[in-house]
C-alpha cells in the first residue's frame, strides 16, 4: 500500500492562483466582528449625554456611558 497525499482525499486540487497561497496576510475587514465596547484611557465623550468616560458600550448605533446604556 503506498501513501497518499491528504489533498487526495479533500476533493479540491492545488491551485497556485488560491487565496491560502498568495501570500496576503492581511485579514478581511469583513471578518473583523463589531465592536461592542470601546476603551478610552484619557476618556471620551459619551454620545448621549457628552459625559467624559473611560469606557463606552454600543448602543442604537453610538457608543455610550454605562448610564446611558439600555441594560
């Protein structure tokens, strides 16, 4: 019995024209999930009440401070 290669069983041949191959290395923005938090160690204004916080949470679109967040 002679060994085989693993692209034998994987019903897809080699192309050197493949993504894998090309050598891009930079991901899809597209792949990136969104953003539900934002830190900011200086603080920055909550989109809701102008506030200055370190910390913001995404809601209706914008980002605000946690008392401004629809829990």
């Amino acid at each position: 019995m002679s060994d085989r290669s693993l692209s034998e069983f994987d019903g897809a041949e080699s192309d050197a024209s493949d993504d894998a191959d090309s050598g891009s290395t930079e991901p899809d923005a597209s792949d990136d999930p969104p953003a539900t938090t934002r830190f900011s160690p200086d603080g920055a204004p909550c989109e809701a009440c102008g506030d200055a916080v370190t910390r913001r949470w995404h809601d209706d679109g914008g980002f605000v401070c946690a008392d401004c967040k629809e829990w």
